[in-house]
C-alpha cells in the first residue's frame, strides 16, 4: 500500500550511440496497476513504467466492470495500448467445488476469462511482440497461451513470480492446521499447496525466463524448473518519495507510543501477523509501556473485529497517504510468520527512517542484519523486547535508534528502482537479439 503519487524511477542509464531499436512488450497483468496501492501494483507500476522508457509497452488488465485505465493515469500517457477487461465472476460454490475436484489451484482460476484468452490471442496474431511478460501466477494461463504459436518468430516468455506461492501455501497450512478454529483454512492451504506445486512448476518451465524477487525464491524456481533460467529483479522503493519531510501534520496523539503495522488487511499473512501480535506479543508490551498498535490498511478482514474495542489497538481501515503512518510511528513492527518473496513494507518503513522489529520470514530474501539496520525476533517476548529497548531508548535519547535508522538507510539505497530497473533492461537485451 502506499500513497497515490506517480511512481518515478530514475532514468535508465543510456546505452550508447549504437542504441538498439525499442522492443516490442506486452505486459499481462492482474489488474491496472494504478493507483498503486499494494505489492503487486507497486512492482508492476515501475516495471511497466521503466520498460516504456525505452520500449513500446502494450499492457492487458483486470478490472472491475466499468472501469478502465484513464487517459491522466501516468502509465496510461507511457504505454502505447492498455486494455482492461472486466473481472470474471466466480461464488464461493463454484470456488468450493473446484477446491475439491478442480486440477488446477485456486489462484490459477480466479482469472479466467474466455473474453481476456480471445484479447491476448489476437493480440498475439496482431503484434510481432518482442517480450510478452506475464506478471503473477493469476496471469499464468495467459502466458501459456504463447506456446501455442509457431517457434520462428515467438516472442520471448518471461513470467515475473512475485511470490513462490507453492511454498507460501505450504507455510500457511503448517501455520494454520496447529490452530483447531482455523483448520479449515488449514486444509485449503494443504489442498492449494500441491496444485499450486504443479501449476509453478508448469509455467516455470514453459517461460524462456523466470523472475524471482529474492535469491531464497530464484533456487525455489530453479528446482521447479532447472532448465529455465531465473533472475532476481527484487522489490524495490522510490527513496525520495518515502524520505521523512521536515513538517508534517500529525496523525497520533502525542502519547502513548504508536507502533504500526500496514498492508492490504484482507491478505492471510498480514491477518495472521495482526493478530499474532495483538494476542500474543502486544500484551506483554503493554504490562510495561504504555503503547498503541495501529494497523493501517485497506479490506481489514472479519477476523480482525477480535481486537475492536480494545484500547491499545487502532484498525484504521483505508488511508489516503500512508507515509505520515509510517513517519510518526515509534516503531514499525513486521510480525509475519507466513508468507515468502520479499516486502515493500520493510524497504518503504527503512526509507522512511522509521526503526523496525521484524521476524525472521519478515525480511526474508534481504541481506539485512540484526542489530545492524533493525532488530529480529521471533518468539512473544523476544520481540516485545525488542520493541521495548527501541522505545527506551527513544525515551532516554540515546543513539542507538538512530544508529540502526542510519544503518537501514544505506542499506535501502541500494534497493531504489533507479538501480534494480537497468538489470530488467539487461535481461531484455540479453533474450532479445540486437536488430536493426
């Protein structure tokens, strides 16, 4: 989730006075990723908007029925086409069922359309693509669809998996089985694991490339499919766009201490990282410090009305700017113990000069330190003490925070999309043959 400003990676460096010719791509999406509001649109805003730089970018989407990109959206004005077929319809009866009898995972049918099949097949007749990029397993179906042309000419496939889901399903169920109130999630989780397995590893092995944004999600995906190369294009962050500005106007009370969490809150990880916290974690912070949990972030699942009501926690719904959230906290916290690739919101609380406490699996696939750019801790206590150290130290302004602030911004530099983009361009120009 962030705030609805245009995304602006850095240029891209130029590549010299024998400038290859642009490159013809169509980027398959879930849905329009503006305005980018969550992981997936986030990646994708600054993938499309950093190919069409230098490229011709047709992009087809989701979205819901009425709705299209429109001409002021900043990604619309860069692509030369952008299509938005409406979202297809599928009840709960219908998922049910396929959840039993189905081959295919549930996330490999939530997507499809007959409509959007018949649109990137003609596409594909009509344009002599160069790249056709297919961002997530929900667009992996579309993806396939390429393999059905005639090997001379076929454009290159490259499927960009933003999570290994597979294994984020596998973790899930782990989770979730050990909980009697949430086993049958726990079976669903255990059900999509194995189908979700299959599916990967199917279109992992018809791509030409394979996107991981984490070097623990590339060696998934490469024993998925060894023949298929893989590389990290990981997550990334606009620095100047989450840099703390001097004057701000507040948004929490001068006291007690806010901890915040943020994320879309309908997502299984983040629900369960929430209530982990709030149940588990928060209540030994409160016995000793006065404190407030927020939880900011859009579709707060049902789940989460166990904490309305009580006075440490703030369920703030959607936000139109999440950055003053993440500014104005004393401490970001990052409780998850499921999930996999790598996240935006480590890298946006980090530019944002926040301090962090994260799990283990919060910061998977990040070289990051602990004790070095934030603190890690994984069991109740051990991370409500490293909350409380952070807060005591803010009290007796000490420098520690400041430190491990320092630390975690040098370390986030590296991770600004004006760095990561050129690797996705060199890809491009590695499977694609210098032309004319």
């Amino acid at each position: 989730m962030s705030s609805l400003e245009a995304p602006r990676p850095a240029p891209l460096p130029p590549t010299g006075t024998d400038t290859p010719r642009p490159l013809r791509i169509l980027f398959l999406v879930p849905h329009w990723p503006w305005p980018p509001r969550q992981g997936t649109s986030l990646r994708n805003s600054h993938l499309i908007r950093g190919a069409a730089q230098r490229h011709v970018v047709d992009v087809l989407a989701f979205g819901p029925a009425g709705v299209s990109s429109r001409p002021e959206d900043p990604l619309t004005a860069l692509c030369r086409r952008v299509e938005v077929v409406p979202l297809p319809r599928r009840g709960l009866l219908r998922r049910a069922l396929d959840t039993l009898v189905h081959p295919l995972p549930d996330m490999g049918l939530r997507l499809a359309s007959a409509q959007a099949t018949a649109r990137v097949r003609a596409l594909l007749a009509a344009e002599a693509y160069d790249v056709v990029q297919v961002e997530g397993i929900e667009m992996a179906r579309y993806g396939l669809l390429v393999r059905e042309l005639p090997p001379q000419g076929r454009p290159c496939l490259i499927f960009d998996d933003h999570n290994v889901e597979y294994r984020l399903q596998q973790r899930t169920a782990g989770v979730d089985l050990r909980v009697p109130r949430r086993w049958h999630g726990g079976v669903y989780s255990a059900i999509q694991w194995g189908k979700l397995w299959r599916y990967e590893r199917q279109i992992c092995r018809a791509a030409d490339r394979v996107l991981a944004v984490s070097r623990p999600d590339a060696a998934a995906l490469a024993r998925l499919a060894p023949a298929t190369p893989v590389h990290v294009v990981p997550n990334g962050v606009d620095v100047a766009h989450w840099t703390r500005p001097g004057q701000m106007a507040p948004v929490y009370p001068p006291r007690p201490p806010a901890l915040v969490f943020t994320g879309k809150m309908d997502y299984r990880p983040n629900v369960d990282a929430v209530l982990w916290f709030a149940q588990e974690v928060l209540p030994y912070i409160s016995a000793r410090q006065p404190v407030v949990f927020y939880v900011v972030g859009r579709d707060p699942h049902p789940r989460l009305s166990a904490l309305q009501g009580r006075p440490d926690v703030v369920i703030t719904g959607p936000v139109e700017d999440v950055r003053p959230y993440v500014w104005q906290a004393a401490v970001y916290v990052i409780p998850l113990r499921v999930g996999g690739g790598t996240r935006f919101k480590v890298l946006e609380a980090m530019a944002g000069g926040t301090p962090v406490v994260s799990t283990s699996l919060g910061i998977e696939g990040l070289d990051l330190r602990d004790g070095r750019e934030l603190l890690v801790a994984d069991t109740p206590r051990a991370f409500a003490q490293a909350v409380l150290a952070l807060l005591q130290d803010r009290q007796a302004q000490g420098d520690w925070v400041q430190k491990l602030v320092d630390g975690a911004r040098g370390f986030v530099a590296e991770y600004d999309w004006g760095r990561i983009l050129p690797r996705l361009e060199a890809l491009y120009r590695e499977v694609v043959p210098a032309q004319g």
